[in-house]
C-alpha cells in the first residue's frame, strides 16, 4: 500500500469514538465543543435526555461538525442504553449527564435516584459488557461534585482521601454513583477515572444557579434571594477550566484515580454577590449600589453544607492542571455573555421555569 491509502489507515486506526453523556448541559456544552474542535479524529457522540437543563442551542455551533452526533436517550432506561451500546462501539465515555440542582433534588429525590445512580449503572453495565475482555485503552470517566465530601468547618480542604458526608439527596445520589464507579473497577477490572469538582460557573448555565439566577434577576430588576446569612462559602471554577481538566483527566489521568478539580477561589456567597451586582450596575449603566438594594435573605435551604473548598494540588503536581482564568476576568465574560444572549435566556427562562421559580423561593421567603 503506498502514500495515501497508508495514511488514510493510519488515520482509521487512530479514529476514536467517544460518548459523551450531558452534553447538552451547562459543562458538558463545553466539553462536547473542546473535543469536536480539538479533536477531529474523535467521533464525538453526544447522549443527552434534553431535560430542562439540557439545550441543544448550547452547542449550535458543533452540531454540524462531521465528528459530531446526537442520541436522544434516557440513561435510566437500560434498555435503550444496551440498544445503543449494540448499535456502536465505544473506546471512551465520558459521564456528565446529571441530575444536578440541589433544591430540586429536596423536591424530588427520585428523579435524582433514577438518573444519577441508576443511569449510571446502566452506563457502567453496557460499558462492562462491550469491554469484556478487551478492556486495554478503554477508558470510562465518571464526572463527580465535591459536594459528596459533606460539609467543611473555617478551616481544611477537601482531598481524594476525605471520607464521603453527603448531606443533600444531590449528594448522596453522585456519592452512590462514585461508589459504584469505583466498585466496578475493583470487581471487574472496568478502567475509569473519577474527578470531583467545584463549582462552576460560566456561559450557558440554567438560571437556577446561583450566578446566572442572579444576572437574570439583576437584569429585571427581581429581588435576590439570599439563603440564610449568606456566609456560605463555595470554591468557583470558570467552565472552561473544568473542561480544560476533563480533557487532561481523560487523556493522561491514571486509572482507578481520583483528582479533585477546584478553582482556588474561595467566596462567601454574600461577598460574591455584592462583587456581581457592582459588576452589572457597570454594565448596565446603573448608579453605583443600585443592584445591591435587590438583596432578599429568605429561609435557608435545609441540609445547606457551610463550606466546600478542594486541595487540587494533586491534579496540579501529577497532571500539570491549573486553572488559567481569573474569577474577575471569568465573572466579566460570565455577565457580558448572558446580557448578550437574551434571547437563549428569555427562550429557557419562559414557560415552566417560572412555575419552578415560585415554587422554589415564594415558600421561603
Ligand atoms: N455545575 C457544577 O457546578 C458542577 C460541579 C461539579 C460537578 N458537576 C457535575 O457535572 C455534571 C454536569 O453538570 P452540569 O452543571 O453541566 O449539569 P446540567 O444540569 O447543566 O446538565 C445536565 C445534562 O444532563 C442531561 N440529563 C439529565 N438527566 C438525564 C437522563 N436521565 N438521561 C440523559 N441525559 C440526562 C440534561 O438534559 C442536561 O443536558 C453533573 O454530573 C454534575 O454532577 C457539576
């Protein structure tokens, strides 16, 4: 065989397929983008159930790409995961899809249940079944939250070896699904990698969390429901440096490892919030302190952990991770992208979210 035909081998020997599970979600949007554009040799196929979190408008600018492809599926149903698992082979999978808002979960624990612990197994399942006995270069990454370590005191960060506390139904059902990640790796050899991370934030998150919840309603002028004092600390990672880590997790992480994923950037949520209003009077033409005055403090949430933060040193001394954003720099780009794109956040923001609003704050305020 000479020239062309050696190297067209070459390149379909090299072609990979990877799953990519909630990738029409905030942080799997951006993952799905990084590796269809970074990756053209990739098959990229993108599993999602289109929740109310999840959006294909979100990666409307990959959807074309050759390397990219779409499955409506539901990964709590098993029969539908072993179909498509008959359908195609995987090299790789990369485990987003979630279940992911921790009011809802207080509301609904079931469907937190159903698609976090047994979504993932089914995942796991179908994974062992098209591996069996040809598990060399097959890689199964499970997408996790610090929030399955519980809650800290002033002092201390989270590590890989911190004992799991979970304390909300969220937690408890992404601790379940760890627990069983790493469970079938010891019981049947299935390679995996697992990473806990902070949170995030950037474009393209549902506005039920915290900082895109609060731009929406700085934006209309809505009040800004603070839980309880408001001197709960969380540990904020700009999106695409989680994406960024999942990149280098998947492609150079050690099976069977942990690595906890975290933005060194630790924020009382009061403090932030006051940071964020400044920003959106600047930007917003307002007078200076105008935003402030939106501030509510409503009935905190029940089971609401104190503090996160992680030690990332280990991905940062055995993997060369750090994030490359700055929080000002990251929460600029967070404001301009949602007052440029009002229309993607009238589209998901009308509708039943405004049920889901004033169900989740009007009982506590
Ligand atoms: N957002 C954070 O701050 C954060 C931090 C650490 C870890 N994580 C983890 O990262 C992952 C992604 O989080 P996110 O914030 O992007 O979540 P998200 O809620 O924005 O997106 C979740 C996606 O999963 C899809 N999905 C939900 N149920 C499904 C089902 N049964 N079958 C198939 N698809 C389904 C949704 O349609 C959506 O596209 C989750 O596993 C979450 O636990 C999130």
């Amino acid at each position: 065989m000479h020239g062309n035909g050696r190297k067209k081998l070459e390149i379909y020997k090299m072609r990979k397929k990877i799953l990519i599970t909630g990738g029409a979600g905030f942080i799997g949007s951006h993952v799905v983008r990084l590796f269809v554009n970074k990756y053209p040799e990739y098959d990229i196929v993108n599993l999602d159930y289109l929740t109310y979190a999840g959006n294909l408008g979100n990666i409307k600018d990959v959807v074309e790409a050759p390397n990219y492809s779409f499955e409506k599926l539901d990964i709590a149903d098993a029969s539908a995961v072993n179909a498509l698992f008959k359908e195609q082979h995987f090299d790789g999978i990369i485990h987003l899809a979630a279940e992911s808002h921790v009011d809802r979960s207080i509301e609904n624990p079931m469907s937190f249940v159903l698609t976090n612990v047994i979504g993932t197994v089914n995942l796991l399942n179908a994974a062992r079944e098209q591996w069996k006995g040809k598990m060399d270069g097959k890689r199964f990454y499970h997408i996790s939250t610090d929030e399955v370590y519980g809650s800290l005191g002033k002092e201390g960060f989270f590590l890989e070896t911190t004992a799991y506390d979970p304390n909300s139904p969220y937690s408890a059902s992404k601790a379940s699904s760890d627990h069983f990640v790493r469970s079938y790796g010891e019981t049947y050899d299935l390679p995996y990698v697992l990473t806990n991370c902070s949170n995030n934030y950037g474009p393209n998150q549902f506005p039920e969390k915290l900082i895109p919840l609060f731009i929406n309603n700085i934006r209309n002028n809505k009040s800004l429901p603070v839980y309880g004092d408001g001197m709960y600390t969380r540990d904020w990672l700009y999106v695409l440096d989680h994406a960024l880590a999942i990149d280098l997790v998947y492609h150079s992480g050690k099976n069977t490892e942990t690595y906890n994923i975290g933005g060194f950037n630790e924020w009382t949520n009061i403090d932030l919030i006051r940071l964020l209003c400044g920003i959106m009077d600047k930007k917003l033409g307002r007078a200076e302190g105008t935003s402030v005055k939106l501030i509510t403090y409503v009935k905190d949430r029940p089971g609401h952990d104190r503090r996160y933060a992680i030690d990332a040193s280990k991905i940062n001394e055995e993997l060369g991770w750090k994030p490359t954003v700055t929080f000002q720099e990251g929460l600029a780009a967070t404001v301009q992208w949602y007052l440029e794109n009002e229309e993607w956040l009238n589209s998901v923001t009308s509708g039943d979210y405004q049920n889901y609003y004033s169900s989740m704050y009007s009982k506590r305020s």
